[in-house]
C-alpha cells in the first residue's frame, strides 16, 4: 500500500508538474500578444486612457490623458536649437540645421499642410511651401498682420502670389503662434519664428512632434483662427480636444491663449511650488509676478532656483525681484536675442512653446505652449540652459542697476 501511495503520489506531482509548465507557457503566449497589441499595433487593449485627478502633480485639472501610441518607440519627437551666428550678411546664412529641419518637415508633407506663422522672410521655407503646394498638398496659412504681411522684411507676398490661401488676425494684438500642422499627424512648434534672424542670430529651440492626438490640438487652433476668424477668449469657438495627452508613455499637456490664459498662469505657478530639486527659466520676456513670487518662495525653501534673461527689458520684469531675493541670474550674452520661453522642473518637466511669461500672453495674444514631462528631453533643455548661462558674455547684473531696497 505503501508503495502503491508512493507512486501515485509520483505520477500527481508528474502530471501537476507538467500542467505548470503548460500554464506558464501559456501565460508568456498571451501576454506576447497583448503586449504586441497594445504598442506595436497601438491597439488599447490594457486600457491604458486615464483621468488627470491620479497623475497631475497635485492638481484638479480634470481634463482626460488621452493615450497616442501611433509613434512606436522613442522617435516620436526631434528637437532643435538654434546656434546663432550673429551676421545679417545673407551669404553667411545658409544650412543652419534650425533651417534644415523646418525646411525637412515641410516636404515631409504629402497631403495638407497647415501653419501659423507671426513672422516669415525665410527663402528655404518659402520655396519649400511653395513646392508642398505646387505637388498638390493643401497648404493654408494664418499669418500675423503687422509682423508677416506689412513688414518690409515680409516674403507672404510670394505665397500669395503662389496661390496659397492665407488669413490675418487684422487686430493689434499678435498672432504669436509658430507652427505646422503636417499632414494630421505631426506637428512643429516652439519658439522659433521662420525668419532669418530667429534662425541665424537669436537663441530658440524648436520641437517636431509626432502624434495625431497632438495634431489635432494645433489642427482645432488652426481651424479657429483660418476658419471662424477667432483671435480672442471672448469669441473662443473650439475646445482643445486632447488637452492632456501621452505620448508613448510620456505626458503632455497643451494650452492655447488667450482662451487658456489664465490657467496656464496657474499651471506654471503650480509647477514651479511643485518643484523639489531645481527650477531652471530661459525668458526672453518675464513679467508674470505670481510666478515670480512661486520661485522666490521654492528658492526660499531651498529648491535650486537660477533664471536667464533676454537683456533687453530685463530689468523692467521679474529679473530684479528675483535677484535681490537672492536667486542667480544673468542677463544673456547673445548680442541679438535670447528669444527661448522656457522653464524646466526637477531636470524632468519642460515647459516651451510661443508663450512668452507676460500678461500680453496670457490676455491677449495668440500663444501655444507645451509642458511635457520626459526626463531625457528635460537634460537636453538643461544642457542648453548651462551653455548659455556660462557664456563668458553672460553677465550678473549689477548692485546699482538692481537697486534693491
């Protein structure tokens, strides 16, 4: 009996053993599949769409991340900075990889190209919106009535004349924006307008973006301005539809002003009191006060708080009350312009776009502005920031130019 219990208790463990082993293969099976569902084929199968209230660093913004995995991998965006050159001798302004990469995002388009531009007296990019057109994509332009129509400098004449439909805000308030829609999945945006001299001589950065999610943000700011004629927050006649966002597992969030002014005014003071470790701010205007006060107070318990300024006007903004609290500052060495609109979080969170850090921006003007939350973009944007910062021809204002009570 003994040995009969013996053996059967054998064959069970056999048996069981091998049932594990069938049910551990099984499992590794199916989650191949989900796996693959979900990021190669961008299919949503681990229901991964959330709301904002669990991840938003303390916010009650309650707006829905809407998940875009149509950019597998980590190409979904390029970055750019400028490297100027301080020249208006225009032989000397050729192939500066800014230009290269605005002028390589506009052929990429096969379909519609649609862009909203404050200023444009590039020939590169002129001619490359000329041939999108001339190859049959749809291109619309919304351009900014004083800085890219009137201005003598102003090549819109061209695209006119090429066919190429185009709308003004005719109102004194800018149309600040500087993007591109390509195709409805892709979008470049940032601080750089398409001119000779933001891409040769000033300091900018600039963002190309996959994401139809995305796309459709700027595509709905597109249609508002070109379609309905809408420039201000009285008359905002579209709700951004993907306001927060992520993209390959990264979060990003999107606002438009002056619809969105006065929360993005909230959403920078919230993440700069957010900040634990460092705030780093690259302003080439800066007048907000309430987020002046944020970053006082964060210097203040101790976060590593350092701010660089555009010179020109810097004193009039919030460069001397945060120096005479006490946090590093420079005024910029570039002998043109530090034209960045810039704040990062914690070496993780970017903050970038047309959005200039003043109360024009916020009430009036036509501005877009990203906060993305990618560590690896987060140190490029802080190399660029250390760079500048420690230019030789950077320098600390003075006591008497302060002049701090």
């Amino acid at each position: 009996m003994t040995k009969k219990s013996t053996k059967s208790t054998r064959s069970r463990s056999k048996s069981s053993s091998k049932r594990s082993t069938t049910s551990v293969l099984g499992f590794i099976v199916i989650l191949a599949i989900v796996l693959f569902a979900q990021y190669v084929l961008g299919i949503d199968v681990l229901n991964q769409e959330e709301t904002t209230e669990n991840d938003n660093n303390g916010t009650d913004n309650e707006n829905p991340v809407v998940v875009d995995n149509t950019t597998p991998g980590s190409s979904w965006y390029n970055f750019n900075f400028t490297e100027p050159i301080n020249t208006n001798d225009v032989s000397r302004q050729v192939n500066a990889p800014m230009e290269n990469a605005m002028v390589e995002a506009i052929n990429s388009a096969t379909r519609t190209l649609d862009g909203a531009m404050y200023e444009i007296n590039l020939p590169r990019v002129v001619e490359a919106l000329i041939n999108a057109k001339n190859r049959g994509v749809q291109v619309r332009l919304v351009l900014d009535d004083e800085y890219a129509i009137e201005d003598d400098d102003s090549l819109a004449s061209q695209l006119a004349d090429a066919g190429i439909p185009i709308v003004s805000d005719e109102r004194s308030a800018f149309m600040h924006h500087k993007f591109l829609v390509i195709d409805g999945s892709a979008v470049w945006m940032g601080s750089t307008n398409f001119t000779r001299n933001d891409v040769y001589n000033n300091n900018n950065n600039a963002l190309f973006i996959r994401s139809t999610q995305l796309a459709q943000n700027y595509t709905t700011e597109f249609e508002e301005m070109f379609t309905d004629r809408v420039f201000n927050a009285r008359d905002d006649s579209r709700d951004t539809p993907n306001p927060t966002l992520t993209i390959n597992g990264i979060r990003v969030e999107n606002y438009f002003s002056p619809e969105d002014g006065n929360v993005i005014e909230q959403r920078l003071v919230d993440l700069v009191n957010s900040a634990t470790s460092s705030v780093r701010v690259m302003a080439f205007s800066f007048t907000i006060d309430e987020l002046a006060n944020s970053m006082i107070s964060r210097r203040n318990a101790g976060v590593d708080v350092m701010a660089l300024f555009e010179a020109r006007g810097s004193l009039q903004g919030a460069m001397r009350p945060l120096a005479c609290a006490g946090v590093p500052v420079k005024q910029d060495g570039n002998p043109q312009t530090l034209h960045h609109k810039v704040i990062i979080i914690d070496n993780q969170i970017v903050v970038t776009g047309s959005f200039n850090f003043s109360k024009n921006a916020i009430e009036q003007n036509s501005e877009n502005m990203l906060i993305i939350y990618d560590a690896q973009l987060a140190q490029q944007y802080t190399a660029q920031f250390d760079k500048l910062y420690n230019d030789s021809r950077a320098v600390v204002p003075t006591a008497s130019d302060l002049n701090c009570s």
